[in-house]
C-alpha cells in the first residue's frame, strides 16, 4: 500500500523542518497535520525567527504553503518543592 498524497506532503514538511533547524532541536509530529519543535536554550523571539523563516520557505516550495500557520510557545521545567 503506497502512502496518500496528504501522508508524502507530511513526510515532506517534516523533512523540511528538520532541515531547517539545529542539531539538538527537536521535530516531532503531534496530531494528525500539527507539529511540534522544542528549541533548547532558546528565546521566544529566536524560536519565532526559527519558524517564520520555515513557514516563508515552505511557501516558496509547496503548492499548500498559504494552509501552515505557526507559533510559539515557551515552556519551563515544573520545579520540585
């Protein structure tokens, strides 16, 4: 069974973000057409640049580009008491 056209362009946006950050950066998918990143010792503003330049990219490569939207959120370790 070969993967549908909406799998191969999953497939290929995973791709492109991965291309598209460090090393230690982390890509996962969550959800059926969400994705996560995780910046490590990262700003807000760094990790928005990160994703800005990505979703402008993408844009200027898929013909399903104007359908990504991105945002990004900071999260924090949970303290210990």
């Amino acid at each position: 069974m070969s993967a549908g056209p909406g799998d191969t362009v999953l497939a290929s946006f995973a791709a492109h973000l991965r291309a598209g950050v460090r090393d230690r950066d982390m890509v996962g998918r969550f959800g059926g057409e969400e994705f996560v990143v995780v910046f490590p010792a990262t700003t807000i503003e760094g990790a928005y640049d990160v994703l800005s330049r990505l979703r402008a990219s993408w844009q200027t490569s898929s013909p399903v580009a104007d359908h990504v939207q991105c945002g990004a959120r900071r999260a924090e370790r949970a303290r210990r008491g």
